[in-house]
C-alpha cells in the first residue's frame, strides 16, 4: 500500500462513483480505496498508512457518530461530503470534530485542498503521539536517576562542565515539550482553516438552497 492512502467509507457506491475519479486525478500520488461498513472502516485504519477517511454526513452520525468519535480517538480525520440536502447534518458532524467537508459536486480547488490539510494534520497527529510517546520514557528514566545533591555539589566547586544522565533527560524532555507545543499550535492552525472552509461552503450551500 502507498503512503497516505485515503479510505472512502459509505454504504452508498455514488460515493466511490464520484469522488475516487476526481481525487485520484487530481492526488495522484495518493491511494483510495473504499468499504461500507463502520466496522471495516475502523479495522482499516488501524494501518497507519491511512492518513485520511472521506464520508457522507449521515454516514458519519448514524450510531451515535460512532464512526466520528472513532477515528478521533485514533487521531485520524474525517472529511464529510455534503450537497444541498445535507447541509444541517454536515453542520452537526462539524460540532461533533468533523475535520472539513467536500462539497458535491465536487469542487475542483477545494476538495484536493481539504484533503492535503487533512493529510498535513493527520501527520501532525502522528508526531504529537510520538513525542508524548518519548516524553513518557524519558521522565520514566528521571526516576531511575534521582538528584544527587553531593555530585552536584562537587561539580559546582570544581567549576566544570558536566551533564549528568538526569540532566540530559531533563533537556530532553525540555526539547520535546517545546516541539510538542509547536506541533499543537501548527495542528490548531490547519483545524482552524480547514473549518473556515467548510463552513464557507456550507454558507454557500445554504444560499443556493434560498434561491431554489
């Protein structure tokens, strides 16, 4: 399987039908591949190679948005596609953490957009656990080392420099806390524009309904 594949989860085959044409021409560097199920979808993901997961909006809040809340726990985004008629229910899976949308038909700038910002996000994700990972082990190994004042001590009247394994530790997990803060804010920005977007569309979806 290729690096960021994305999974296209829906009972209903238009789904597939419209939106694996228009991506794979569009990301040709990206996989797709498709299930039905929410059970299949999740046994998917699992694989890490799967960056990103694409459904319709009653799809994603049937049981509960189970499917949803799912992948947020496994820190994978979920892209919903939306047309007029399911605007409301867009809207919801939005509040429910929904990472962006891609409108039917589908738009040829802002539906490959969306999904690179999930991709960028989702290997963001990736990285935060990584760290969160190290920092774990790291403070694991502090208290197998506790502070010896009498060392210390010592080191400071010879004036030397010296860097004990709790002082390497304890610098490590300094420059982990700095990048996973940085890593935090980066994955907030592309949340933020990916939302801006989707709900601009939802806008727009909402006048075109108006018209009628």
């Amino acid at each position: 399987m290729d690096a960021q594949s994305v999974l296209i989860a829906d009972p209903d085959p238009a789904l597939w039908q419209e939106l694996s044409p228009a991506l794979c021409s569009w990301l040709p560097n990206k996989r797709l591949d498709c299930c039905t199920t929410h059970r299949e979808a999740l046994d998917r993901v699992v694989d890490p190679l799967y960056d990103v997961v694409i459904s319709s909006a009653s799809f994603a809040e049937s049981e509960n948005f189970f499917l949803l809340k799912s992948l947020r726990y496994l820190s994978v985004p979920l892209i919903i596609s939306t047309m007029r008629s399911t605007v409301t229910s867009s809207r919801r899976a939005l509040k429910e953490g929904a990472f962006g949308i891609i409108r039917s038909p589908v738009d040829a700038r802002l539906a490959p957009q969306t999904v690179v910002l999930a991709t960028w996000f989702c290997d963001i994700l990736r990285q935060i656990t990584a760290y969160r990972d190290s920092m774990r082990y790291y403070c694991a190994r502090l208290e197998e080392f506790p502070p010896d004042t009498e060392l210390e001590a010592l080191i400071a009247r010879c004036n030397v420099i010296f860097e004990t394994t709790r002082d390497s530790c304890q610098r490590t997990i300094r420059n982990l806390e700095s990048s996973m803060q940085h890593l935090i804010r980066s994955a907030i920005a592309l949340e933020s524009e990916a939302r801006v977007h989707a709900y601009a569309q939802l806008c727009e979806l909402d006048a075109a309904n108006v018209m009628r």
